[in-house]
C-alpha cells in the first residue's frame, strides 16, 4: 500500500521552512491541500440511481433521493448524489438502453438532459440548477457518461466546439466534425446504436472530449462515471485523454471507470493512477452469484496493493460496485423501481462486509425513499464504515478451517459435482503480458492455414487443442474504412462448421458479475470486438481492446463455494477478522490466533489471548485463546474486533 505521509510541498523556499517545524505541520500539510487538492483520499461514497431507477430517473426523483440522502447518509459520509446512464434520452415509447434517434444533442454533439425528465436544464443550463441544488445540501453531483460520441453526433455530422476560440475547431485550415472523429467499427459493444469512441489520436478527437468536460466542470459536476470504456470494453487512450482534460480544470472532479468485466490486477496496472475508482468485475446485482464472484477477484487487487493506490489527483480504488439493497428496479428495465431486494439479510450484511474490508467505495442503490431501518442499519453501521474509510492491512486471510475442509486456497473449493457441473473450457480475456495470453498458433491442414489453436488441459491430462476457423472480416458496408490498411490483416475466428459465428470479445449487452463467460459468439458482423490477429508472440489480440484471448477451464464464480476470510487491521492495534460461508448450509468456521500473528506480526499479536466481540451483533465475546470460531449461517458473514 502507498499510504506514506502526504509529502511536503517542493520549494519556494518559505514553505519548505514551514515544513521544516514540526510544531507547524500542520501548517504544511494546509498549504499542500490548498496547492493541490487531494481527489478521493478515502473511498467515495454516494448514491447512484442505476440500481432503483435504470435510466429513467427524473428530477424530482433524484431531488428526494437527494434530500433523503443528505439527513440520513450523508452524516455517515455519503455524498455523491449521481444520476445514472442516458439523462439525454427522451423517455418515451421505443426508447430503452440501446435504441437510437431519441437523444438530446446539441449544435457540437454534445449531450444535453432530457427537457422533459429535468426541467430544469431549459434554456441551456444543463445541470447547472440541479447541481447548485445538491451543493446546498452539503452534497456532491455526479453524473454518468458514455465514452466518446453519440451515434446521433456522428450521423449529424456536427461542428466540434473549440473551448478556446469558443467556434468550430479549425486544424490544418479545415474545420472538423464529427465524421472526422468517430470509429464507426469501435461502436459501444453493448450499446452500439448509442456511442462509439472518438480517435485521441487527432487534435479534433480531443477537441471533442474537451468540450464535454468543459461543460460539465462548468455545471458544477464533482464526479463522473465513464462507462464503455473499461474492462472487455478497455479503452486506454480515451481513459488517459479523459484524465488530462480533467487535470486541465481547476474544479475537482472525481473519475470513475466502468465497467468491470474480466478486469485483472495487469488491467489496471497503467490505468489506476489516472483514474479515482475503477470496477473489477461487471454489474452487482442482488443475487448471491453476484455477490460471491467478487470474493476471488478482490483479494488479488488487495494482494497487488492497489486498494488506495496513487490516482488522479489523489488515490484510486477498485471498485465492487453499488449496493443493491432495498427498493429496485431490474437490470436492462424502462421503468422501476417496483421490488425488494431479492438478497437475505444475511447476504446484504456480507456484501457489506466484503466491500468494507475490501475498502470498495460504496454507492448505495435503493431508491432512498423506501429506506427501511435494517438496510439503513446495514449501510450505517459505525465499525464497517469504519473499517471502510480507516483499515490498513487489508487483504483475504487462507488460514481458515471448516468441518470439511482445512485449508481454503486462492480458488476455494470446488466440489467435483461443481465441476463436472460447469467442465469444459472458456475463452477469456486477459492483459497481453499475462502468460496465459501465450500459446495460439496457426493450424495448417491441407495446405490451408485457416485454424488457429490453443492446447489447453494441466497436468497429466493430454493435451487437447481448442481451435477456430479463421476467415477475413466480412465487408463493411462502410467503403472508406474497408480501405483503412489497419484492417487488412485482421480476421474473424468462427466455431469450425458452424455458419455466422464469430468469436466475440465484449458482450453485447451489460454483463452481471457472475456471468463469466464473456467471450462467446455471436453472429459475425464488422465491428472490432470481432477482429482478431496473431502476433508473433502467439497472442490472439483483440482489435477492439487490445486484450488477449486465452482459454481456460471454465472459471470458479459461477459456482463459488466454501469459506473466506478477510484481515484488516485499525489504527488503535484492533484487529477486524471477517468469516464469510459461501456454502447454502452452516458452516462451523475458525481460525488459530498463531495464524494470525503469522500474517500480521508481533505488532498487533502481542499474545494468544485477545479480547473480541463481533462486530454486527453487538455481542462481546470476553476472551478467546489459541482459536476463534464461529457457526456461520448460509451466505452469512461474521466480523470480529480483536485485541490480541
Ligand atoms: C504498462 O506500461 C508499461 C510501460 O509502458 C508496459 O511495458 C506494459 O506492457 C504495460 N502493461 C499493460 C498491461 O498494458
Ligand atoms: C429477483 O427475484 C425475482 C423473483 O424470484 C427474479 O425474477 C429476479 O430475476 C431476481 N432479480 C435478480 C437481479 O436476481
Ligand atoms: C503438450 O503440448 C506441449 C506444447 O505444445 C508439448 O511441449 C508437450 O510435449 C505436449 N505433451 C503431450 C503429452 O503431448
Ligand atoms: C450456412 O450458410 C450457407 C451460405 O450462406 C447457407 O446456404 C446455409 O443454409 C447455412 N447453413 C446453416 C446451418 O445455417
């Protein structure tokens, strides 16, 4: 972790004297905030509409969500107010997340709030009211964003805004617009009516994004979550181009990324530092299976120290994704919120759990005018926000022991029922330096090189080679960019024998966390996420992420069993020990105390005797020696506070 003492500022030479006292330290560490304000030096939190409203929140709506959010969560220190996906789109019949024609854009295909969901943005004033609103409150605005451009945009063809000459950008004597920027075979793979993204490469391309982020920070906007533009949708260059337009204004602005399918510790390696939050796996919605299929992926962020890790402007953090408790809507709807959370009581206060050891930023999802009193005693309780903000040492702790199995590894336990359940193999995505990307090659059989293949199978199992047919990409219908030379090596990769479908690398709608078999097929068309080439590497590279293919046995997630532990530590020597049964039965759960010295050290086990209670019930448990154990209810979590 990278949680050193916030540094003294360089010279001018009078701080640096400043600095040098320590008795006016404080002083110092004023003066740095005021030179640089720190971004997300905690995990966010807020409260976003997706969950209880889809798209279709309005603004009286979010208003007395807002408010409701400012007198009861924002004391426990939730204070992003955001409205989630497509506030440009006309709420009206045959409009839903992927239709095209009903967005509000203006004259530089810029979007704009739907007039009639958000009243209060006539007379192009955008956000400006409502953010202004929420500011009063003590809150903070967020808003949700698509990356690059708009369909629409991109067939009207409109003038890009130049902030500085406030007219159309002119570049080499020409103006620009929006045909110059948009890639047509780069379209949002799950919304690719809507958007596409834009080339950063070209003076315009930025141009373009400017003048987005200029009129946002000009609203009043604290927090954006870009969505498309992460994950099997991984867009690098639109993510650093976003980073430095934001770091160009003087408004701090809170960059969240989505989404978060097949994100690997590699992923984010070059990613975290210009970003505040970043989801690691897709949708959370309220379903055990989606709970539990981030048990695995968290602990390795936690392993590879990217919780609170540098960021834009301050720290990052990974992200688990909103809270889908209380009162909802269902994923992909065009209304809500009509239903209760599907999740026991149980399961809500172990996703609570996980995502407070985990440090994940909260956003609560419930529409927050349904709060009952348990879901808002889940979502406020003291020690997990605690543990939330304040925790050191985060990390998933193997040495526990349950009735039927010893120790729990990275994997967890499969029975061989799970796995004959879901055998076979997927294709996956995975960072190109990954050594599991290695390994394609091309089959030649009758002369014809048209296969390319992986062996996959461990151990003393033969090996079997997994191949596809390779064929080139279908035309375009799309003459210019048929002609583009950066096509004409690529191809689509199809099931041998089966006509129309091609190996694709996004899916073509939102994914949940537990759907982990992303790369599937689909029916061949003329779009990057289906353009495939093979580098002398043996990497199959995908032209629409630039990730790599690789083929595994089909993953843990979809089944997840057996027992977890997470360690924290506080700042007064408190140790937070976390059993979590993803079993559908009791488990008996423990852990030996030497077990813990061994991965904390003498500094926080100072003898084998601690004093503890658990932490969601209340209950003090006086004095536990050599071992702490527990019975944990199905899908149930318990948190112990320790003093050893
Ligand atoms: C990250 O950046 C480094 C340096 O530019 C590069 O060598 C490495 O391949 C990148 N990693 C990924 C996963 O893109
Ligand atoms: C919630 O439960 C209902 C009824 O069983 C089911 O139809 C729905 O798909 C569930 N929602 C989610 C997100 O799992
Ligand atoms: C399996 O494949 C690897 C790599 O292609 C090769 O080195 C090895 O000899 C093969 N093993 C068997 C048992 O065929
Ligand atoms: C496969 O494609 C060919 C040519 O387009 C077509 O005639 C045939 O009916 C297709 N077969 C199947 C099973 O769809």
């Amino acid at each position: 972790m990278e949680l050193g003492a916030p540094a003294c500022p360089p010279p001018p030479w009078r701080r640096r004297l400043l600095c040098s006292a320590a008795l006016v330290l404080f002083l110092c560490l004023w003066v740095t905030s005021k030179a640089d304000q720190q971004l997300a030096e905690l995990p966010p939190r807020g409260w976003n509409s997706y969950d209880s409203f889809s798209w279709i929140v309005d603004e009286n709506a979010y208003m007395q969500n807002a408010k409701i959010l400012a007198e009861k969560l924002l004391p426990h220190g939730y204070q992003y107010a955001v409205i989630d996906f497509l506030w440009y789109r006309r709420y009206v019949d045959g409009a839903y997340t992927d239709s095209y024609g009903f967005d509000n854009i203006d004259e530089w295909g810029r979007p704009f709030p739907d007039l009639q969901r958000f009243p209060s943005s006539k007379g192009d004033k955008g956000f400006g009211q409502i953010a202004n609103k929420v500011h009063e409150m003590g809150l903070k605005f967020g808003i949700h964003l698509m990356k690059g451009i708009s369909t629409q945009a991109f067939n009207a063809n409109t003038p890009i805004l130049d902030i500085h000459t406030g007219k159309s950008y002119v570049e080499n004597g020409r103006e620009w617009t929006a045909r110059d920027i948009g890639l047509v075979h780069r379209t949002c793979a799950w919304m690719p009516h809507g958007f596409m993204s834009v080339n950063t490469d070209i003076g315009a391309g930025r141009a373009f994004l400017r003048s987005l982020y200029r009129q946002y920070a000009d609203w009043g906007v604290d927090f954006v979550k870009v969505d498309c533009i992460f994950g099997t949708d991984y867009s690098p260059k639109e993510i650093t181009t976003v980073s430095e337009l934001l770091r160009e204004h003087d408004r701090p602005i809170v960059l969240s990324i989505s989404p978060g399918t097949e994100v690997t510790t590699a992923l984010a390696e070059n990613i975290s530092e210009y970003v505040n939050m970043y989801r690691i796996t897709g949708d959370d919605w309220d379903n055990w299976k989606d709970v539990s299929s981030h048990f695995t992926v968290s602990s390795t962020f936690a392993a590879a120290n990217k919780i609170g890790a540098m960021g834009l402007r301050g720290r990052s953090w990974p992200d688990l994704d909103m809270l889908p408790f209380g009162w909802l809507t269902d994923p992909g709807a065009n209304q809500g919120p009509h239903r209760t959370c599907n999740l026991t009581f149980d399961e809500q206060k172990s996703q609570m759990t996980l995502w407070s050891m985990a440090r994940s930023p909260l956003m609560y999802g419930g529409d927050l005018r349904h709060l009952d009193d348990s879901t808002l005693s889940i979502i406020t309780n003291p020690t997990l926000l605690k543990i939330n903000h304040y925790s050191k040492n985060n990390m998933q702790f193997h040495y526990v022991h349950g009735e039927r199995t010893s120790i729990m590894g990275d994997s967890g336990h499969l029975s061989s029922e799970d796995l004959t359940k879901h055998d076979g193999m997927i294709v996956g995505l995975t960072s190109c330096a990954d050594e599991k990307a290695n390994g394609w090659f091309v089959l030649s059989q009758d002369g014809k090189s048209d296969h390319i293949c992986r062996n996959y199978g461990t151990g003393n199992s033969k090996n079997i080679s997994f191949c596809l047919g390779k064929t080139k990409p279908l035309l375009a219908s799309d003459d210019v960019i048929m002609d583009n030379e950066e096509y004409q090596e690529k191809f689509h990769l199809g099931v041998v024998d089966i006509n129309d479908s091609c190996l694709d690398a996004s899916a073509s709608r939102r994914q949940t966390a537990s759907e982990t078999n992303l790369l599937m097929f689909s029916r061949c068309k003329w779009h990057a996420k289906q353009m495939w080439e093979l580098n002398d590497r043996g990497n199959l590279v995908s032209s629409y992420s630039r990730l790599c293919a690789t083929v595994e046995s089909s993953k843990e997630g979809v089944g997840v069993t057996g027992l977890r532990a997470w360690i924290a530590t506080g700042n007064k020597g408190e140790i937070y020990l976390a059993f979590f049964n993803l079993d559908s039965t009791n488990r008996k759960i423990s852990a030996r105390i030497s077990d813990l010295e061994k991965v904390l050290g003498k500094a926080f086990v100072r003898k084998h005797s601690c004093s503890c209670t658990e932490v969601w019930s209340g209950k003090n448990l006086g004095v536990v020696t050599e071992e702490i154990s527990a019975v944990v209810n199905p899908h149930g979590s318990v948190l112990f506070e320790m003093t050893c």
